[in-house]
C-alpha cells in the first residue's frame, strides 16, 4: 500500500494533477502462479505530457520504487505502472500501444475502470468499461481492498498501479 501511495504522489509532481483515484482492489497474480497477490489501482491524471514523455516519467517512477524490468514474461514485482488510455487516442508506437491491449481481458483492470467511468468507451472495441467488465472472461479473483482517496472526475487518461 505504501508504495501505491508513492507512486500516486510521484505521478502528481512528475506527470500531472491525479483527478481521480479508484478504489484499491487486490487481485491473484494473472499470467502466472505466485503466492503473493496484488494491489491494483486505476488513476485518472490530467498531463500536459505527450504520451512518449509520461512512458518515460512512469518508467522512472517505477524504477525509483524499486521495478527490475525483465522480458522474461509475467512476474511478480514491486511496480508496474501503465497507460490504460490516452483521452481517445489511438497510439502504437515501438514500446508503446494504447489503449492497452489486454484491458478487455483483466478483471483486475476492469473492476477500478469501470468504479471511475463505467460509460467510458473504449476507443478500438467500442464498448463501455461496464460492458467490457460484464463480458470479460477472466475467472482471477478480485476484491476490494481499500476505499478510494478522491472524487470521480471527468476522464484524462487513466494509468493503471499494481503493487506486490
């Protein structure tokens, strides 16, 4: 929790103003077996930050709170922070796809997405947070953790925290 915490006040000095946060939801490792759960949380972050430029400044925020990156697949880590969306933006750049392409198949993406816009549409599927939620068919378990820290606010980009 703390290091979701750090993560958070980072994004506001380094990225932009945090407009809204999701409740924190703890979810079972996806892609891989691992005792260890996770805490996820969805952030909605007004930026002036292109979205090459916030990549970067995420990267360094996962770094500075101890991320060892590894193209080895899924494993357990201390940060992972991604860009859901980009506003409506359609981006596919060397190292950078948005919206993320596996945001459909997550519940643990889903369930905080769908707490802060359930009628947010995705750009590419063309259906809202909800409906994606009602039909994704992952079978992990999600539960609700932690009460969110701020109000809902109207949609920016939405960058996702999991923390192990």
């Amino acid at each position: 929790m703390d290091n979701l915490l750090r993560a958070v006040d980072m994004l506001r000095v380094e990225a932009g103003r945090v407009v809204a946060l999701s409740a924190v939801y703890e979810s079972e490792p996806w892609g891989f077996d691992d005792p260890c759960w996770f805490l996820n949380q969805v952030a909605v972050v007004k930026t002036s930050l292109a979205p090459l430029n916030l990549l970067e400044c995420i990267q360094r925020i996962e770094q500075t709170l101890g991320r060892e990156h590894s193209h080895e697949g899924y494993h357990a880590r201390t940060m992972d922070i991604d860009i859901l969306l980009y506003g409506n933006q359609i981006i596919d750049f060397p190292g950078l796809v948005i919206p993320h392409l596996r945001i459909a198949e997550r519940m643990f993406v889903l369930q905080p997405m769908t707490e802060l816009a359930p009628d947010l549409e995705h750009p590419v599927l063309h259906c809202t947070m909800e409906q994606l939620r009602d039909k994704c068919t992952d079978i992990k378990q999600v539960r609700y953790y932690f009460p969110n820290a701020l109000n809902n606010c109207p949609n920016m980009f939405i960058t996702f925290t999991t923390v192990c």
